[in-house]
C-alpha cells in the first residue's frame, strides 16, 4: 500500500530516498489523476469486480503507473473463475 509523501519536481527525482517511488499524474478537472481511470476485463466478468475498492499498479521506471488489477476493501486481489 503506497502513501503520499512529498511533492517533487521533475529535476529532483532522482532524489528520492531508498524507501520512495515517484508516480506521474496528471491534474484533470482540478483532481489529481494516476495512470488510468478504466480497467478492462473479459466479458461477463463484471459482476466480480463491482465491490473493487483498490487498484494495483505496476510503475515503470518513468513514474508512470500501470492498473494491472483490482482488489477489494480487504487488499484481496480479484480474480474471477
């Protein structure tokens, strides 16, 4: 489970200490916006995923975030049959 921790520019991510990771955004609308705001599955797997509370990315070394997968209010990943 990722935290926000500070802001920094662009210049300064290499800074970052052992323990961080820089994620780009974007600003939409006045919010704040990671990677995507879809997630698409194979058909007739919707029902599994309506109770997805979280998102799991992966992040490329860019800072650019990937959903991969979705998990429930337990951090339980989603899998459907």
């Amino acid at each position: 489970v990722g935290h926000f921790a500070r802001l920094v520019n662009n210049s300064d991510a290499e800074k970052l200490a052992d323990n961080e990771l820089a994620l780009y955004y974007r600003v939409r609308n006045g919010q704040v916006k990671f990677a995507t705001n879809a997630f698409f599955f194979q058909e007739g797997h919707g029902e599994a995923y309506e109770e997805a509370e979280f998102g799991i990315f992966r992040v490329n070394d860019k800072g650019e975030p990937l959903l991969t997968g979705l998990a429930g209010d337990d951090f339980e990943v989603i899998a459907p049959e």
